[in-house]
C-alpha cells in the first residue's frame, strides 16, 4: 500500500480539529487552505444608545426614554453603549430643563402676551400715519379748510388705533397688560372728541385735548416697558 509523501502537514485524526492557524485539507491533489478565526455575530450593538442621544436634542422626552432603555441593554451587552446612553441621559435631561423653564418664562412674561404684540404691531403700523398728519396739520396752518380736514383725517387715524386696541384689550391674558392698553384706548377717545368739539368750534375743550394728548404719551411708554420685559 502507497505511503502518503512525506514533507507534508501532518492531518489532524478522526474526530480532533486543527489548532488555530493550522492548515487544514481542502478537496484533493494536496490544496490547503488556513482556517479564518470565527466570526463576531454583532450582538454587542446598542441601537438604543446611539438613538437615544439623538433624540436628546430633537425630541427630549423621547431621547431619555431610548437612552435609559439603551443603559439598561448594555448590561446585557459587554457594556456596549454604556456611555452613550449615559450622555443621552444627562443630555436629555438639561434639554428637558431648558425647555420647560422656557415655556414657565413665557407663560410669565408680559413681553409675550398676545395682547402685547398685537398692540406693539398697531402702534408700529399707526406711527408713521400720525407723523404725517402731523406734518399735514403744520402745513396747512395757513389755510383754514385744509387745515381741518387734516385733523380729521388725523381723528380718522386715532379712531382707528382706538378700535384695534379694543381688539388687543380682549386678546390680553395678563391684568397689568389689558389695564395699560385700556388706558390708552381711553385717552385717545377723549382726544378724539375733543378734537370733533373743537372742529364744531366748542373751544372749551382745548385743555382736554392738550391733556390727554400728555396722558397718552406717558401711557404708551408704560405700555412699551411693560410690553417688552420678560
């Protein structure tokens, strides 16, 4: 019976398998091949850490929610994860802080009352209409009909702030706020009768006028501090 060449590796017998790095037959005619370490299956993944902390940023209640399920699975897992989902943790948690602080400060803030913006809005649309009345009225001091018809345009004006001030009143939710611009609506109304008064030649109300004229201007600065602090 043939004996096999000498010179070659050395099978391994029946039932033992190769050490690592040990060439192992393959097929016939003497081929070999090494064999390959096995293989890792991935089990040591942490999907959740790494969601997690993504969504600390962009979805808070969610991202502590996948971050704590990921510390829990990590575990698990040869720590895989661990300290993402730590991070995700305290990430989560500092972004939950700042937004609900937000929403407390806002809830607060007379700067963010509905009533106070559209009030601020009104007046920013209204200022320049009363700046060139103004200038209207300056002008055509010289002549008695022009003269006129520019105050009531200008009572045109007022009337119409009167009436969008209303509006802002009935959308405030703070008591300080819809106080402050009811106070206003009030001195343009008697600012503005006062000038049809005087246009019917009832000068009587001149020190009105003039007075609620100054009683306007300090309530709209009230308006304007309490309107934009937090």
């Amino acid at each position: 019976m043939a004996q096999p060449p000498s010179g070659g590796p050395e099978e391994p017998g029946y039932g033992q398998q190769p050490e690592y790095g040990q060439q192992q037959p393959y097929g016939y005619g003497g081929y070999y091949y090494p064999m390959m370490p096995p293989a890792t299956s991935g089990k040591n993944g942490n999907g959740f850490a790494v969601t997690g902390i993504v969504l600390a940023i962009l979805v808070w209640p969610l991202g502590l929610v996948f971050s704590i399920i990921g510390l829990v699975k990590s575990r698990a897992r040869a720590g895989a994860g661990q300290v993402l989902s730590i991070v995700g943790i305290l990430l989560a948690v500092a972004v939950g802080f700042v937004t609900i602080g937000f929403v407390v400060i806002a809830s607060r803030s007379t700067a963010l009352d509905p009533g106070c913006i559209s009030a601020e809005n009104d007046f920013r649309a209204t200022m320049s209409k009363f700046t060139a009345d103004d200038n209207a009225i300056s002008r055509d001091q010289a002549s008695t009909s022009a003269e006129r018809a520019d105050v009531q345009h200008f009572i045109t004006d007022a009337q119409r702030l009167q009436s969008q001030l209303n509006t802002a009143d009935a959308q405030a939710q703070h008591q300080s706020v819809k106080a402050r611009i009811g106070a206003i609506g009030s001195d343009l109304g008697t600012m503005t009768s006062g000038l049809q008064a005087l246009l019917r030649g009832d000068t009587s109300q001149t020190g009105p006028v003039e007075s609620a004229a100054g009683k306007l201007q300090s309530d709209g600065s009230a308006v304007d501090s309490l309107c934009s602090s937090l």
